[in-house]
C-alpha cells in the first residue's frame, strides 16, 4: 500500500494516535472474498500489503471448484480482497500425481525471493493414494509468477503399507542463520528438518517434536529466548461437532525437547500441550491452523480458521466443512502465548491491528527533510556518503518503528530519539548515550552479501529500554535481536541513516501496543451444593440420588470409592451400549468436579479406554470429559455427540494431559442473550493446577443432567476409581 507521507503526517497531527484503533470488525475477515479460507497464512509483502494464502478448497458456497491455494491481499488485516489462485488448474508440480490437492501453504520472504511450502496429497513415487511429500515454489512478488521446484522438499514417508502424515509445512530461521521446517501431522507425529541455506533441500536427518496421534499444524515461534511449537490438536473437520484447537510447547533449541507450562514433554504419552485458542461457546467451533503476525505496534494476532456450528458445511451436510479465516489478538502471559488472554475466539472485536503508523514514509518525501535522498521504484534510496532524513515530527513516549532495509554500503539504519540503531556487516548495534551494543548477524561474510536483499529493522522504545530485531520476514523468527537501557531519555527525532547506499521502504512509527498481562477469568468453585464422596457402607451400584441408563451390575461402591470396571462398549454412534450414572444437575451456575484414577498405562494401543465426567441430555446428545487412551497416547478428551441433518455427528476438543489420577471439571453456565447451556472442560493431574479448555453448548429446551461414565474396551481389564461427584455453585 502506498500512502502519501503528508496525508498521514496530517492525519497524525489531528488525531496524535496510531490508526486505526477502537475501530470495530466482525469475525470471519475473509467474508468479504470468501465462504471458506481455511489453514491460512499470512505475510506482509515488500508493497506494503498484507496477503493470505489458504488451502485448496472452493471459495464460495455453490461455487465446485477447488481453488489451488487462492490468495487474498489486505492493507489492514481485516479487509481482504481475492487476487488470484497461486497455481492453475493443471499447474501441479512435476512429482504430484493427477488429481492431487494441495494443502496448508506457508508463506516466507527468503533471501530475496518468497517461497511457499505446501502439502502435496498424492505423488507419483507410489500407487498409493495418499503419499503425502511437502513441495515449493518461489516467486518473485507475493502474487507470483510461482515456480514449482522440481522434487519435494520433503519426501513421501513410507510406514509399512502406508504412509506417514508429512503434511502441514512450516518454515523457521533461526538466529544462526539456519532454517528449519516444521512438518507433520497426527500419523507420524511432527518433525523439524534442517534446510539447505537457499531454503529449499532438507539437510541431515529430521528430528520428532511432538507425540503421534495428538498434533498437526505446527508453527514456530521464537519469543524472549524460547523457542514457542503452536500446533493444532483433535479434529479439523467434524462439522457442527468439530473441537480443534491450539496448544503450546516451547523450548531452549529448535529441534525441542518442548515441553507445556508444567513442564510436560510434547513427545510424551501422556503428551502435555499449554491451551493458546479454544471455542468458549460463542458462534465459533474448530478454532485451529493459525498463522501469527505482528502489526506496527507491536502487537501479535493470529489469524487461523473455524467453523459456524449453525453452519458448518461449505454445501450439503457431511460435505467440505466450511472454514473461514478469523482474527483475534495474540497475548503473552506469564510467558505463554494465549489468544484474547485466554477468552478464545471473537464475533466481533472492538480494537484492530494496528497498519498505519502516526508517522510513516513509502515514496513521497512531503514532511521530510535531508539531502541526497530519491525516490524510486516506490522505495527511497539514499545515495553515497553519510546522511539522514528526518522526520518533521517528532517522536516521544513508547513507540514502535520500523523499515524494510537493504544496503549496498557500510551501513544504515533509523534514529529514534537519542539512539541510533544500524544494520552492517558488523551486525545490529544500538547506540544510545554513550552506551553501544552489537549482535552479529548470522553468516559472517555471507551476512554482508544478505543485506543487498530486503530485511525488515524493528526498533521498539519503552521508557529508556530500546529494543531491536532484524528478519526476513516479519513472522516470529529474528535473525538478530539486541537489547539496550540508554542512560539517557529517548525522545527527539526520528530519522533514516545511512553510510553508503541504502533502500528504505515502509517506514512507520506507531505507538507501542499496550500489552495485556493478566489472563481471562475462568470459572471458579464457591459453596458446595451436592456431593457423593462414596465413603458409605459397600454396596452394589450408587444409590441416593444417582439415576442409572442401562445399569451395570459390576460398579461397586467399596473402600471409598466407585469402583467401575470398564466396559466394553460405547455411547458414540447409535448402538448405544454403554451404561451412564447421572444425577439432577443444579439450576443456574456451577461447577461439578470428580477425581478418577484409571491405569491406562503409557506408550501401548489400548483404544479406547476412558473414563470421566458427563453432560448428558440422551443417548444421541451428550459432551463427555475423560481421560482416555487414543492409540499410543493418553489424553484429556472431551467429546461431543449431537444430531445433525439426519445423522450423527461426533467430535472432540483436547484439554490437558492426564496423569493415573486425575481430577476432571465441567463447569455450567447459561448464556443470558440465548439461554443455551454451556458446558467449559478442566483437567489437573494435582487437584490444584488447572488446565481449562473448551466450551459444548446444548440448545436452551434441552435439560442436561451430570453424571459419570466408564468404557470404552475391556482388554486389558481395568477399574476406573471415581474418589467423589462434587458439585458447587460459581464464584
């Protein structure tokens, strides 16, 4: 986008604000180009515009026809128009075989050039139908001309008569210079192999990040030292019961070990996982594969997509599930990454990223001043020799500023305020008050031949702490990140610098985004209302208050406890085997609590043991939280069962990692503008650390009751232990 300096030196002067800021925008923000945009990515392009790739899908309702990784451009990330598919219809790479889609694209900016990795479904190595492989091409503007590359990147991955999931590509520098790319999916598990330095050969043997069965989507981030692994976890694509979400793990090296916020490891059985997003019981469900940016002030948001429970199909029922593109701000608390502090998804937002600065220069030099500067090629060049073009405006308070960069002399950079911050072959120095600091920058002689492409140079002031980062691509991976308190007050001028030759372009200074540091309320037990601690005399079965649908003679009350074997049946579906012990759920607020021990050991297939908490309505209608044997893996599911045009439709949304015993939460609340139940899951492996996760709705004339359930198979033999059923009123 090219905006005339003046105008927005005007509009600075009337307003003293970043713009736009308290303008509303309505979720999903690919409305305006499509129906469904889903696995999205996201860059800002060398022109100054914003552009997001999705997965081949049709756009629209009616339309039929897949669109090969269409392409929508933007100049505020929430207003998007279509400019094209990346590839045409018989425009596969040479490898694909007939037919093959193209999946989950990431967009990158890589020593001059932009490459896009992608999935490719089906190759010609194999008969198979599904030998997945991650392919590339490269292009020279944001829109192409795209050029595939001969052979995959990553190759299909034999797995006896199968294949390994390597799907869902994600690219990552480091501040060694080294990249890497994430890949990966549920069969298989994620990996990260190192890639050659143009980006485009995978280099030595690819290291397992995260547990098979549990993640796909991953994106990586690199924030206050840590390495951050986002992936997507359960199903995509369940329609109105489809439960994605994302979780969290960071470590100290790009190839992990990650482990959560309690310190879980992601490769683990019982696999951890910090929640980032989860539907909260608003319109969106299946909130997932995300893609994360930075606005000129700083602050992160996530576009990824999800699903309308009211309509969840692109056309018929159990059709393409409709997946738009959402945007929400991205918080870090307490050192984790959580979407809107952990309130999930939003209908409409009443703040926006932040795409225009209160001072900014692309190709008009109105409201600036200094000699040897042009204009060209829409980018401003400053020619040989030392000099600065400054701003007319000042600059003061917290802000944050920013320029694409590229030099073919010694060095350039900005001055804000009282400190200068520069790029050279030396590395990313800030000096400020007599005090200087220097990074290097990777790839010593080659770092200097580098800086002839466009980088990007973020400076952030904050009180007298000035900040700087330099990257490719503006997407959470810095090549260089520098940090210095100057003993001096930093307001003043703003200014570009330059030694030599230099190109600057989108150039902006933006007030600094105010950060969000205390997480989102969640639910709360108060006085307790009801309970069964199981401590009476022994006896067959629970009496009392308990309610049985289809009893089983086999649960006993004894040593205070309900011991249940597990049963070798099952709710999903409509054989509808298994017994359920439920009991009158209160009216109004609560939250009902239980702590279930359950030996469903590590590492081997036992599916699908579990035992848990319910929310049952009937047979056909019901969310279940337990903890459960998924393959090799233990996890914390919690499913839902409803009927949906003619059928029924079954899902599940993934809360925290269970341990032998664990303490399992669901807490109600009516929604007062439509009178739904809604029904939010909690898990602890200690009774006292909590892991909260997402929201099942059940419609207002429905009349949920609560209770416990215990099956799923019976080989090996296994007792679930319930200590208590609990029920408290909300805080």
């Amino acid at each position: 986008m090219r905006i005339a300096a003046v105008a927005s030196l005007v509009l600075s002067l009337l307003t003293g604000l970043n713009d736009p800021i308290g303008h509303a925008y309505e979720n999903p923000v690919s409305s305006g180009f499509a129906d469904s945009f889903a696995d999205p990515a996201v860059i800002r392009g060398l022109d100054g515009y914003w552009y997001a790739y999705g997965t081949s899908d049709p756009l629209r309702e009616g339309e039929g026809t897949h669109h090969r990784l269409p392409i929508a451009r933007s100049t505020d990330l929430v207003s998007w128009t279509y400019v094209g598919d990346a590839f045409g219809e018989d425009n596969l790479p040479p490898y694909a075989a007939p037919g093959s889609l193209l999946w989950a694209p990431d967009i990158r900016y890589l020593d001059g050039r932009y490459v896009m990795y992608f999935t490719v479904t089906n190759t010609t190595s194999s008969p198979h139908e599904w030998d997945y492989s991650i392919g590339a091409a490269t292009a020279p503007t944001p829109t192409g001309p795209w050029t595939h590359l001969s052979a995959p990147v990553v190759a299909p991955r034999p797995s006896g008569d199968s294949y390994w999931n390597t799907i869902d590509p994600a690219q990552f520098t480091d501040v060694d210079g080294r990249k890497y790319l994430y890949f990966g999916g549920f069969f298989g598990g994620l990996w990260v192999t190192e890639l050659s330095p143009d980006g485009l050969h995978t280099v030595g043997q690819p290291t397992q990040v995260a547990i098979d069965n549990k993640f796909e989507g991953s994106y990586v981030v690199r924030h206050d030292g840590y390495y951050y692994l986002l992936a997507s976890s359960a199903n995509c694509c369940a329609g109105p019961t489809t439960g994605y979400s994302v979780l969290a793990g960071r470590a100290t090296s790009p190839r992990g070990p990650f482990t959560d916020r309690e310190g879980l490891p992601l490769l683990a059985s019982r696999a951890g996982g910090t929640p980032v997003l989860d539907q909260n019981g608003d319109r969106w469900i299946g909130t997932g594969h995300h893609a994360q940016v930075t606005d000129l002030a700083g602050q992160d948001w996530m576009a990824y997509h999800a699903i309308d429970r009211d309509d969840p199909f692109l056309d018929g029922p159990y059709g393409i599930n409709e997946r738009p593109m959402l945007l929400d701000r991205l918080d870090w608390i307490d050192g984790w990454p959580m979407v809107r502090a952990g309130a999930g998804p939003s209908e409409q937002s009443d703040e926006a990223p932040v795409t225009r600065g209160f001072v900014s220069l692309t190709d008009d030099l109105s409201g600036w001043r200094g000699d040897g500067w042009t204009v060209q090629d829409g980018y401003v060049r400053h020619s040989d020799g030392g000099g600065a073009l400054t701003a007319r405006r000042g600059v003061g308070g917290d802000i944050r500023a920013e320029t694409d960069l590229r030099l073919e002399g010694p060095s350039a950079g900005l001055r804000v305020g009282r400190a200068t911050v520069t790029v050279s072959a030396d590395g990313l120095t800030i000096t400020a008050g007599g005090a200087r600091r220097t990074a290097a920058l990777p790839g010593g002689e080659a770092a200097s031949a580098g800086l002839a492409t466009w980088h990007n140079l973020a400076v952030t002031v904050k009180g007298r702490t000035i900040t700087a980062e330099v990257s490719s691509s503006r997407l959470g991976d810095p090549q260089a990140t520098l940090r210095l308190h100057s003993p001096v007050p930093l307001s003043g001028g703003f200014a570009l610098v330059s030694e030599g030759v230099a190109d600057f372009d989108n150039v902006s200074v933006a007030r600094l985004a105010r950060p969000v540091t205390r997480p989102a309320p969640v639910p709360r037990p108060g006085r307790l209302i009801d309970a069964d601690e199981f401590d009476g005399e022994e006896s067959d079965g629970a009496g009392g208050d308990w309610q049985w649908v289809r009893e089983d003679p086999d649960a006993r009350v004894t040593g205070g406890v309900l011991r249940w074997p597990l049963q070798n049946a099952d709710l999903v579906g409509t054989a509808n085997t298994a017994s359920v012990l439920l009991r009158d759920a209160p009216e109004g607020d609560y939250v009902v609590e239980t702590k279930v021990t359950l030996d469903l050991g590590d590492d081997t297939v036992r599916n699908y043991q579990q035992a848990g908490l319910v929310a049952y309505a009937s047979d056909d209608d019901f969310a279940r939280l337990c903890q459960v044997a998924i393959w090799n893996t233990r996890q914390v599911e919690y499913g839902r069962e409803l009927p949906f045009a003619g059928r029924l439709s079954y899902g599940g949304n993934i809360v925290g990692p269970p341990a032998r015993t664990t303490w399992l939460r669901l807490a109600h609340h009516v929604d007062p503008a439509n009178g739904e139940h809604e029904f939010r899951a909690a898990s602890s492996r200690d009774g006292r650390t909590w892991t909260w996760g997402g929201v099942w709705t059940f419609p207002k004339d429905t009349v949920p009751r609560i209770g416990l359930v215990a099956h799923g198979g019976a080989q090996p033999a296994v007792d679930a232990e319930f200590d208590y059923l609990r029920v408290y009123r909300t805080r």
